[in-house]
C-alpha cells in the first residue's frame, strides 16, 4: 500500500491523541471514517493485515494498553503498545518506527510520476480504492475522466522526445492549475492521465472535462502544432461497481471519443428505459443474501416490471443480491423478489438512502398484478 498525504496526516492525527481508543470498537468498526483498520495499522507499523485481521488487532491492543497503564500508573503512547503487540504477542519481524516526516518524503517520492510530479498509477489505483470505500459508506458518488492527448506520438517522431516532455508537463500545468480543491490528477502510463474526482456525478464531471478541453486549446508549445486530447468519463456506481468496471467504462467513452473526431470528452448515454416506472409507495420487507436474519422494512418511491427504486435506511452494496417481500396494496397476498442493487445513495436532505434494484428473474406478471391492484 502507498499512503498518500490525507492518510498520513489521519494517522498523525489519531496517534497525537489516541482517546479514541478507549471507544473502540463501540464507535464503530474504524478508528476514523475516512480510513480502514488495515490502513491505520500499515501505516504505523508496516505490518499487512486483511480488514477482519486488523480489526481483531486493535481490539488486542487496546485491552494490552489498558493493562499496562494499570500496571505502570501512567499513559502508554500507542505507538509503544503496538509495537510491543507485534513483535511479542504476534512475533512479527517487520514492526518499525520511523519519523512520520522522513515517511511522508518517501512516500511521496514512491506515490510520484518523475516527469510532471503528479500521482502515479499505482498510487491512483491506491485513491480509486479508497474512494470506493468512502463513497459506499456514504452513499455518495464520484466520477473518473481518463485523458489521452491526441496524436502525441507524432510530437515525439517529429519534433523528438524533449519536446514530447514538454507537452506532457504543460498538461499537467493545466491539470493542476485548472482542477477544484478535491479533484486528483494522475499520469496513468505514457500520454494517458487519470482524473479522479470525489462527490460528481456524471454532469458535474463533463463539465470539469469540457473546462480543462477548453484551457489545453490555448496551450502554444509549438505554433504550428495544437495540443489536444480526448476523454472518457465514469460515474461510480452508475457505470461500474468497482474499480475494473468504472476503468473500463471510462476506457470505452474515451475510445469513442476518438474514433468521432477527438478533441473532446464522451460519457456513457443514459439507456432509455423500456419499462417506465409507475410512482407507487408499497412497503417492501428487505433481506440482505446470503443472512436471511437481516431484514430492513423500506418503502417503493417507483415501481417497473423490471426493477424497483425504494428507500431505506442505508445505502447498500452495488451489485449484492437481494431478496424483497412485495405486498399488494390491500395486503392480501406476498410476492418474493429477487434483485440485485444497481446502485445506491444516502439522501442528504434527511438519514434515508435510495436505492434502484433490478429484479434477477422474470417477475413481470407478479409486478402487473401489483400495480393492477393499484390502480384498482
């Protein structure tokens, strides 16, 4: 794992005051919500765990802590009892201490592209992964544009790689000059950029792309050759459920924006819906696959004969299975629904989520006679 700056500086955080500690894990399942167990412990002592592992970890420390305050009549520093932990209780050989200023350079000089000084694959791989997790705590989204600047290889050819370089760093001046606050450029690979931007939707992220075409169009390395480049965006859960998924949606729009013309970004078209929805408010009885136990009643803000939008109390999983219990409007008879999350969002007007769900099996005849009841 490469930790970027925000995940250092959380941990600095959390280690100068580690009251936190005496809380967990009755807070929650994470020492902070903008990172994981497994994140806080690597960070601090190189040791790599899976989630469940590192939280069992900490749990441990914690109850070791607290025996050696008791026994020694004064605060311990967690860093002292972690380690401690590793190298006795777990007998691990990679536990270390390093001054968080030394391990902020290196991990900048390891998260960097040599040439123009922005995030490199490997460390944007790292971000996505991240947003990810916050975006399904939150039940929000983000978007993605991957950039390629058109015809770069005749830069090189005919003009030689100094001047190649020299249009990549004048990108980047654009990238880093032209992007909001929260947007994370990177280098993917050769003329390839990757823009990650945190809480955009599909619209918002055309319009961050189509400010950053329009700002490369007066870029004049050479007079008698523009620079350009051509996009493609992702909207995170809409257009992918990880990271593969979005990458690849991103990677479709930006070779169809290639092949109509270049110089411009591409989104993936909304599909028209075969199957309108019908506004109907049912109570549905939620259960999450495969803990049949865990059951949430929700209500149907529409309903179609292929799927449904309902909201809840919080965002679910996109691409989990689901099961509904669909009752008719007099409560007359159940219908069971297979489903599986398309996407979902926690509304930030009130503590509800919202959440469309495709149904996995023909269910058009049962979902008919629902909203024939209905109507009736």
């Amino acid at each position: 794992m490469i930790a970027d700056e925000e995940l250092i500086s959380e941990v600095e955080w959390l280690l100068a005051d580690d009251s936190w500690l005496a809380r967990f894990p009755h807070q929650g399942a994470t020492p902070s919500p903008r990172i994981t167990c497994r994140e806080f412990i690597e960070v601090c002592t190189d040791v790599r765990l899976d989630e469940e592992q590192a939280f069992e970890a900490l749990c441990r420390i914690q109850q070791l802590q607290q025996q050696y305050e008791q026994a020694i009549g004064r605060a311990v520093d967690l860093r002292v009892t972690m380690l401690d932990f590793f190298t006795n209780a777990q007998r691990f050989q990679s536990p270390r201490v390093i001054e968080f200023a030394t391990y902020k350079q290196q991990a900048n000089r390891a998260a960097r592209d040599d040439l123009t000084g922005l995030y490199n694959r490997r460390a944007i791989l790292e971000a996505l992964r991240r947003e990810i997790a916050r975006s399904h705590r939150a039940g929000t989204e983000f978007s993605v544009a991957m950039l390629d600047i058109d015809d770069f290889k005749r830069f090189n050819d005919d003009f030689g790689h100094a001047v190649g370089d020299q249009v990549l760093k004048a990108v980047t001046e654009v990238l880093t000059s032209s992007l909001r606050s929260a947007d994370i450029p990177s280098r993917y690979g050769g003329e390839e950029f990757l823009l990650l931007m945190p809480e955009t939707g599909t619209a918002a992220a055309r319009q961050v792309t189509a400010r950053l075409l329009e700002t490369t169009r007066t870029l004049k390395i050479l007079p008698q050759r523009p620079i350009r480049f051509s996009a493609g965006i992702a909207t995170y859960p809409r257009h992918g459920h990880d990271i593969p998924g979005v990458l690849a949606a991103a990677d479709r729009c930006l070779y169809q924006a290639k092949k109509t013309g270049k110089d411009r970004a591409v989104a993936p078209q909304e599909q028209r819906r075969t199957r309108p929805r019908i506004p109907l408010h049912l109570p549905l009885t939620l259960h999450r696959q495969p803990r049949a136990s865990d059951v949430e009643q929700v209500v149907t803000v529409d309903l179609s004969q292929g799927g449904a939008r309902f909201l809840g109390r919080l965002p679910l999983s996109p691409g989990s299975e689901i099961d509904l219990i669909l009752c008719e409007p007099e409560g007359k008879k159940q219908y069971l629904l297979r489903s599986r999350v398309v996407w979902s969002r926690r509304l930030r007007r009130d503590a509800q989520a919202e959440t469309g769900v495709s149904f996995s099996s023909d269910h058009s005849d049962v979902v008919q006679r629902i909203l024939d009841s209905a109507r009736n």
